[in-house]
C-alpha cells in the first residue's frame, strides 16, 4: 500500500491543518497519510479537523521532544 507523507514541522496552526487539508484532497478514498510535526497545539488542532471531516485516525504518537505522528486513512 501506498502512504503518503508531509512533514509540517515548523509550522504554527493554521498551516498544519491547512497542509493536511491539502494533501488528503489530492488523495483517493482509502489511502493512508503520515502527517509528521511539532506542538501540542498542532497535535491537537489536526486530530480535532480529522475527526470533524470523518477521516480514520489510525495511529498516534508523541515523543518527549513534543514532535508527533499521526496516521490516516482517507475516508
């Protein structure tokens, strides 16, 4: 299976979730994304946007450096 990948490090919310917006509208129905970044807040604002648009969040983790990674299926 393909996964897609964008890294939104460096990045203050909007943009994280804006990039991730992005990159699954130019996905097909059922792909997988790997989103990488930083932030609490971030971390937070993105599950909350796939959540609320009915993608499967498939996988999270946080390290102790506050960067994350979050996987998703596209619905």
């Amino acid at each position: 299976m393909n996964v897609e990948k964008i890294d939104v490090k460096g990045k203050m919310c909007p943009i994280p979730v804006a990039l991730t917006k992005r990159k699954l509208a130019e996905m097909q129905s059922g792909q997988t994304l790997e989103i990488t970044g930083e932030g609490e807040l971030e971390f937070d604002n993105i599950q909350h946007w796939l959540k609320n648009n009915a993608h499967e969040i498939i996988e999270t983790s946080k390290n102790n450096n506050n960067e994350f990674k979050i996987a998703v299926t596209k619905h």
